[in-house]
C-alpha cells in the first residue's frame, strides 16, 4: 500500500491521513467521524509523509514538520475531529497525508461509481487541503482525485466537500483519505462519508 502513495510524494509540505482496512469488517469500524481515539489519532488511522529518497520509506509526520491528531475543540459534530497542522519554525520538504486502504471494501465497490465527502476547515493554510481517493489496478493507477483543483485554502470555516470517482471491476486495490500540503496552516476535517450509486455505504 505505501508503494502507491509514492508516486505522489513529489509534492512540497504535504501530509496525508491513511487507515488500513485488511482488518476492518463494519462500517463502523472505518471511523469517518474520527469519534473512536487512539491516544492522539483515530482508530485505524495512520499517518504518513513523502518519500524519503536517502531512508527510501516515508517520512513520519514530525519528519515532515507536521503535527497530527484529533481535535475537541473545533467540531463539526460529535466529539473530535482530526486537525492536520504544520509545526511553527519547522522545515517541510515533501508531503504528509492521512489514509485509509480496503480490502473488504474494494470487494463491494468494484464496478460503481463512488461519492466521497467530507467537511473541511481551514486556518491560513498556503497551499490546499483535500480529500483524496484512489483506484488501483493490475498496471498501476485507474483513478485519482485529491482536490488539488479545488483550492480550498487560507482560511474557511466548515464546507462540505465532494466528489465521484469510478472503480473499475478490474480494480485490485483502493485507498482513500485526506491530505494538506503547504508550509503553513491548520486543516481540519469531519464527518466523511462514502455513498455508492447515490445510496450510503454500509456493509
């Protein structure tokens, strides 16, 4: 799975938010409310940076000056929501996201159409931060969408965001999550959500 992110990893001072979903069985499971914590992340969520070309892995958060960890204070609903921040007076040279990768899940999806959302919120953010879904296949990439047209930067108070994106039947693999790439700002998100051919998944 870490072999797909790094492909994209050419990106200045990005993080991205990734859960594992081999072991993940209900909905419930996937935590998109971020509502089940973990000591500062949500349950099967991990975090992750940009290739580092010397280590060839990916760089953690606090390689990538960046601080990750769920928030009480600024909610959409419930009780947390995650918050993506650079850290003050640290240099960030490739990217960070957080994800989530499935495997039960591609099993369902293969061959529909899927809408992924969220709520995002952002603080003097420099670049963009997203959502971000990925369809793979035996040769490599099928579909990709990370928001980096949508421009959702500087400062915005809770939107709701979305997009679709197709997977494929010849789909072996699949992951998805949310990102924030610059070198300054504060993101926060809540509430995602997946729908298949117009209908809430659940499984």
């Amino acid at each position: 799975m870490l072999s797909q992110v790094h492909s994209y990893g050419l990106l200045l001072g990005v993080i991205i938010l990734f859960c594992e979903a081999s072991k993940i069985y209900t909905i419930h499971e996937l935590n998109l409310g971020f509502e089940q914590p973990a000591n500062s992340l949500p349950v099967n969520w991990y975090a992750g940076g940009g290739l580092n070309p010397k280590t060839h892995r990916l760089n953690t958060a606090r390689e990538e000056g960046f601080d990750v960890s769920l928030d009480s204070t600024t909610v959409r609903s419930g009780k947390y929501s995650l918050r993506l921040r650079t850290i003050e007076g640290a240099h960030s040279s490739a990217r960070e996201d957080c994800q989530n990768c499935f495997s039960d899940l591609l099993r369902d999806l293969r061959g529909k159409t899927v809408t992924y959302s969220g709520w995002i919120k952002t603080s003097h953010v420099s670049n963009w931060a997203g959502l971000w879904w990925r369809v793979d296949g035996p040769n490599g990439a099928l579909a990709f969408n990370n928001m980096f047209d949508s421009a959702v930067k500087g400062d915005r108070d809770w939107k709701r965001y979305s997009f679709s994106i197709p997977v494929s039947d010849s789909a072996t693999s699949l992951d998805f999550g949310v990102i924030m790439c610059g070198m300054n700002g504060t993101a926060w998100f809540d509430d995602l959500s997946i729908d298949t051919n117009g209908k809430p998944y659940a499984y």
